[in-house]
C-alpha cells in the first residue's frame, strides 16, 4: 500500500539526519529504540549519536525521498543518499517501526 506522506517522527528523523543534527535525531526516538545499519545494532542514545556522528557528518551526506510505502506494520522509505563515499548517491530503504508517536526501530538496507 503506498502512502502520500510521511509520519511525523519519520519527518522529523529524515529532517534531523539532512541537518546533521543528532539532538533532532534522538528526539524521534524512543529511549529503547534500535538502528540497524550495515548489519550492525546500535542502541542507546551514546551508541545512535555515535552512529548518526559517523555516518552522516563524516560523509556530508544528503538525504531526499524517493517514495513511501506502508508494508505490514513497517514504513518503507526509499531514500537517495548522496555524499563523500564510494558508491555515491545510492538508494537505501529505511524500514521504520512506530510506537507512540516515535520510531522504535529501524532498519537501514540496500
């Protein structure tokens, strides 16, 4: 089922990861949530901020969706990523779980 608009705390993490600002980032969160990316887990706010530090800040990478999808209990937001790495700009797909009006987790894949 593909959906026209983004839920509010997936807005405001992909606005938080295009400013490079982990402070956003957390905040569309919940305090146990988990990130998958690259086939690692990242939990806690001390492990994400690191995370997000190195993997957007690092890289000057950009952000701009391509499309949105609602599949099972999961949105699907297929993302351009572009910025100062080999392979740059690729496509990834950002599989959000929600819980309260914030992500709970997410799943970064290729």
């Amino acid at each position: 089922m593909s959906v026209t608009t983004l839920p509010a705390p997936v807005a405001a993490y992909l606005e938080a990861k295009q400013a490079h600002d982990s402070d956003a980032l957390l905040a569309a969160l919940t305090e146990d949530a988990v990130i998958t990316d690259e086939g690692n887990e990242y939990r806690g706010s001390d492990a994400i901020r690191a995370w997000n530090e190195k993997a957007s800040k690092a890289v000057g990478a950009t952000y701009a969706v391509e499309d949105v999808a609602a599949v099972a209990d999961r949105t699907v937001v297929a993302v351009e990523v572009a910025g100062n790495f080999p392979g740059s700009p690729v496509t990834l797909y950002f599989h959000f779980a929600l819980r309260d009006d914030r992500i709970a987790a997410l799943t970064i894949l290729g």
